[in-house]
C-alpha cells in the first residue's frame, strides 16, 4: 500500500523549511524531502547578514540547520530523498522517490530552487563561498573597498556589477564578446560607472587563491593572450536553472523554466499544487523573500485542504 501524505514539501531551503513550520503548526502532518542539496543554496554562504532576527549575522548551513530544527519541533518529518517521478494528473497526487518510492501526496508544496550557472572550472568550485559568489546582493557587503570581477554581459551582471559599484573600489566586468547584451539603459549606466571596467573579449581560465580565498583571475583574450588581475570578489551573473524538470508535464513554466504562479499567491496552474522560493521567483531569489513566499504556500495548502474536506 502506498504512502498518503497530507502535505509533501519538495525541498529544504529557506521556502521549504518555512513552509513546513507554517504548515505543521497548522496541522498537515508535513514531510519534507531534502532534494540533492539538503538546506538548500544557503549550505554553501559563508556568513548572512541581511536576514532579520540576527544582527551578528550567521553562517548559512546554521541558519539551515535551525530552520530544519524549528520545523521539526513542530511535527515536521525530514527526509533525505529527491523526487525523480511525477504524476499530477491524478489526485492524490502520484510521486516517486530516488526511483524506488512510491507515494500519494494530498497537496504538494514545490521549494527545489533554482541552481546558479558556473563557469565549470575547478578552481572555481574550489573557492566557492571563499570569495566566487553567484549572489552580489548576498555578498557584495564583504567586499567593501575592494577590488572584485562579475562574469556576464546582460542585464543580470550590470544589475550586479552596479550594485557592486556602490559597494567595492574597482568592478571588472569580463565579457566574452564585444558587446553587451543588456538593455541600452542598462549599458550606459555601466559605461558611466567610473569604477566600473569591461574587460572586452575575455575568458576566465582560472580563480587564484589561496587559504584566505579568492586572490586574483587568469584571463585569456580571444587573441590567445592571457593576463592575471588581483582581486578579491569573484561573482557569476550568467544565470540561474530552475529546479522544476521533474514537474514540467504538468506544471506551466515560463520561457527559462520558472514555475508560474497565480497572482501574489502560490498556486500554480494544478489545483492543490504550490510553488515556493527560487523556483517561482527569477527576480529577487533571496532567502527572505523565499521564506515569505514559504509561508503563503502552507497558507495556501492549508486552504485547499480545508475546502477539499468540506465539499
């Protein structure tokens, strides 16, 4: 006989654990399933020091740890797993686990997130969150006075190398081509930005480093010339994937894969299915805003579950 869920949270980060404090206290017996990486994007953040409540700021994985913690005190059930198969057809809705388990879920509350793009570079793996941030508005603040690199020539990395402008002493903007593909607005206001440099026409090939972390880049032209820039921040702006593969045959996506949902609530096109976090949100993806939107997903499950019985 198969499982039935009243509440199946897919996902650990800031929306999912939120979700599940709201959603256990509200009585739905929630479980969540941690995906592939437990406690979500924050596991891999250093030091946070612009979430409310901890004005000394704190580490990411014991923030992470203390969310899960505080959701467990309410009833919560953790478990580690990742959603590999889905049927939201039928109601309950048809989930599989790792392959192996299969389970019915009542309401489904989505909160896998959104992977940010890397260059794919080892040394960049290797001194991620010890100066490569995918996050300005996260990290920048440590890189006050500084001298730092964005990688990427939208909107995205002139919205994160102006925000950096404001923060550091110098910003290299390193661009794979010869033009920007931002906006023209967005262009001149990155032209105009005096500690602002594009770097036209260049690869990173290597993050340097050392214990302390990031130390400088090794650029190549498109010349074949390479150079080396000391600096101290190293931040990705070319984009994020949505986590929502899994449920694309039956979930409305927009055009990069972001699940839509109905107005400022979240609901998505399924009835009884719910989208929380990155996952829904290609604009603001903070841990904040993804916790808020956790909330009105339990909300919003805790709604439906309400009318279903009484019909």
């Amino acid at each position: 006989m198969k499982e039935r869920i009243k509440c199946l949270i897919i996902g650990s980060g800031p929306a999912g654990y939120t979700a599940a404090v709201y959603a256990a206290r509200a009585g739905l017996n929630p479980v969540v399933y941690q995906g592939i990486q437990p406690g979500g994007q924050l596991t891999v953040t250093t030091e946070i020091e612009n979430f409310p409540g901890y004005p000394n700021g704190i580490s990411g994985p014991v923030m992470m740890d203390e969310l899960r913690a505080q959701a467990e005190r309410f009833g919560t059930e953790v478990r580690f797993g990742t959603v590999t198969q889905t049927d939201l057809s039928v109601h309950p809705f048809a989930i599989r686990i790792d392959d192996e388990k299969d389970m019915e879920a009542d309401s489904l509350i989505i909160a896998t997130g959104a992977t940010a793009k890397y260059l794919g570079l080892p040394s960049e793996e290797r001194f991620r969150g010890q100066g490569v941030s995918a996050c300005a508005t996260c990290d920048g603040f440590f890189y006050r006075g500084k001298e730092v690199a964005v990688v990427g020539g939208g909107d995205t990395a002139c919205e994160e190398a102006l925000y950096l402008a404001g923060l550091c002493k110098k910003v290299y903007m390193i661009v794979r081509r010869n033009v920007l593909r931002a906006s023209q607005a967005m262009q001149e206001r990155v032209k105009n930005c005096l500690n602002i440099h594009i770097l036209w026409e260049y690869q990173t090939i290597e993050v340097l480093g050392d214990d302390s972390g990031v130390t400088g880049l090794r650029l190549r032209h498109q010349s074949g010339e390479e150079k080396e820039i000391p600096l101290h921040g190293f931040f990705l702006a070319i984009g994020h994937h949505p986590n929502s593969e899994v449920f694309r045959p039956w979930i409305a996506l927009d055009s990069e894969g972001y699940i839509i949902t109905d107005g400022k609530t979240s609901k998505t096109n399924v009835p009884g299915v719910f989208a929380a976090g990155d996952v829904q949100d290609p604009l603001y993806r903070q841990a904040i805003t993804a916790a808020g939107s956790g909330c009105r997903a339990a909300m919003d499950a805790e709604r439906f579950l309400s009318e279903l019985e009484h019909k």
